[in-house]
C-alpha cells in the first residue's frame, strides 16, 4: 500500500508540474519553466522506478479463482459452462499460436 500511495503521489506531482510548465510557457516565465523542467527531471526517474517496483509486486499477488470453481489436477478437468457459436471443423490440422508466431 505504502508503494501505491508513493507511485500515485509521484504521478499526481508530475500531471501537475506539467501543467504549471504549460502555464509558465503561455505566460513567458523563462526561468520558472527551467526550475519546473529541472524539477520534472529529477522527479521522472523517481516515478518510473516506483511503478516498476509495484508492478513486479503485484505480478507476485495470486489470482484468487472464484470459489466456485472446481478444483482440478489440470486443464483436462476444466468444465465448459457456456459455449457461443460452432466450433469450426477443418480439413487439415491447425497450427497453434506458436507455431504461427514462429513462422512469422
């Protein structure tokens, strides 16, 4: 949580540097937009380090099945609930996605 409010703040701070920046160029304040540009660089690194660090935090977090679903040794187990359309039929065997990709 204390990394999300850190990323948000550094995001929130950034959106509204950026506009004062906007607003400093409209008006011709030179010097306010080289402190503001120089703020905003010093603060990019600090937010882009901060979403990485909780991205690879919550790529640790489960997803949580609903409860339910059944439990199963693997994907053989899984039960069809709804089905829309026809499966379609071929003459020859398709290729999977990575057969495909690698091809490409």
């Amino acid at each position: 949580m204390e990394l999300d409010t850190k990323n948000r703040k550094l995001e929130q701070e950034l959106q509204e540097l950026s506009q004062q920046r906007k607003q400093a160029a409209k008006k011709r304040e030179i010097e306010k937009g080289i402190e503001i540009r120089n703020t905003i660089s010093h603060l990019e690194p600090l937010a882009r380090e901060a979403k990485e660090q909780l991205t690879k935090m919550l790529l640790l977090v489960p997803n949580i099945p609903h409860e339910d679903v059944p439990i199963g040794k693997d994907e053989s187990e899984n039960q069809v609930l709804k089905q829309i359309g026809e499966i379609p039929e071929f003459d020859f065997i398709p290729k999977s996605h990575e057969e495909i990709g690698k091809s490409l």
